[in-house]
C-alpha cells in the first residue's frame, strides 16, 4: 500500500501487515486532479533543488492533498491516502490491485474524511442538512465500502468539520437508503 507522509507529502510504500495508522480521503473527482507522476515528480525535483513548474500547485487537487495532511496532522496521524495521487492509474495492475483492495482500505484507515466539495460551511442545520443530501458525493460520488467500512468517517464542507457519521446516521440513511444500524455499528432493536 502506497500512503502519503502527511508532513512532508513524499510517498512511502508499506507491505502487508506492517501498515502505519493512516486517514483517507473520499471525495468526488473533478478538474485538475494531482496523479501520483505528478506529485512524484514535483517531490523528486524539490528534493533536488530544481525550480520546478507551479502547474502542480496550482491545480484544485493540490489544495485536497495540502488540506487532506493537515487534517490527518491534526488527528495525530502521520500518513494519508488520497487515491488521486497514491495510485498509479497508468499501471493496469496497481490500479486492479488498488480497486481489489479498496475495502480494506477504508476498513483499515482510522479514519476517513468525506470532502463535500459542494457544501459551504457555515449554514443553519436545515440549509447545510439539504444541501448535505443533495451534494455531489452522494448523488455520483459515493461507494458502500467508503461510507461503512471506516471505523470513523467524518463529512467536512469548505475543509471545515460538519459531523461524523453516526451524528448524522439518520440524514444518511434517508440520503442512501442503508439502515442506521450498519451507520453507527449499533445493534439493531428487537
């Protein structure tokens, strides 16, 4: 598994069982995404010294990456795992790999931060309550493992920290249709 040192934004690649506390991150792609050559390359000519192009820096999936690590840094973490830039989408075989082993992934992260890239920060519970619901990530975006398998997940809106998971198991469940019961890992009522 290739995770991102969250300090200094250099990969590191780690094998089997020895895997370090991590978060990920989900989020919708769009424009300007940062690819694992790109951010390699920028990480191998800033170590060198080189004056490298600000066309990596200057791309919106920078600003994920930057705001990814300095969440994980606050949580106390020290890797993270944005899959725009961990995987070599140019290899059929990691990519494969990296598809194969997405659950185990998101079940082994401590936690998962869930980017709503399309809900501002800041609005009364009722506003920030249907925009959650009406947001990208849960009408394209989202996958079965990366909203149950983490053992935490929380939604941020503008990089801002709206809720976790199970504050918000209800509206998810209406949003997604999956019982609140597998959103909070509490035991169903008899």
């Amino acid at each position: 598994m290739r995770l991102l040192n969250a300090r200094t934004l250099c990969f590191q690649d780690f094998i089997g069982e020895n895997v370090p506390k991590y978060a990920i991150l989900s989020h919708t792609w769009g424009q300007g995404e940062v690819t694992f050559q790109e951010l390699e390359a920028y990480n191998a000519s800033k170590a060198s010294g080189c004056t490298v192009s600000q066309t990596t820096l200057e791309k919106p999936g920078y600003t994920k990456i930057l705001k990814t690590a300095e969440q994980t840094v606050g949580d106390g973490l020290e890797y993270n795992c944005v899959g725009t830039c961990c995987i070599d989408k140019t290899s059929s075989a990691e990519l494969s790999e990296a598809i194969n082993s997405m659950m185990r992934w998101y079940e082994r992260a401590d936690v998962c931060y869930t980017h709503l890239a399309d809900v501002p920060s800041g609005l009364g519970e009722a506003q920030q309550n249907e925009l959650f619901g009406r947001s990208r990530w849960f009408t394209r975006g989202w996958t079965l493992q990366e909203l149950i398998a983490p053992p935490e997940l929380v939604f941020s809106a503008d990089w801002t920290r709206i809720a976790t998971r199970k504050d918000l198991a209800e509206l998810v469940g209406l949003v997604t249709g999956i019982h609140d019961v597998f959103l909070t890992g509490r035991e169903p009522v008899q």
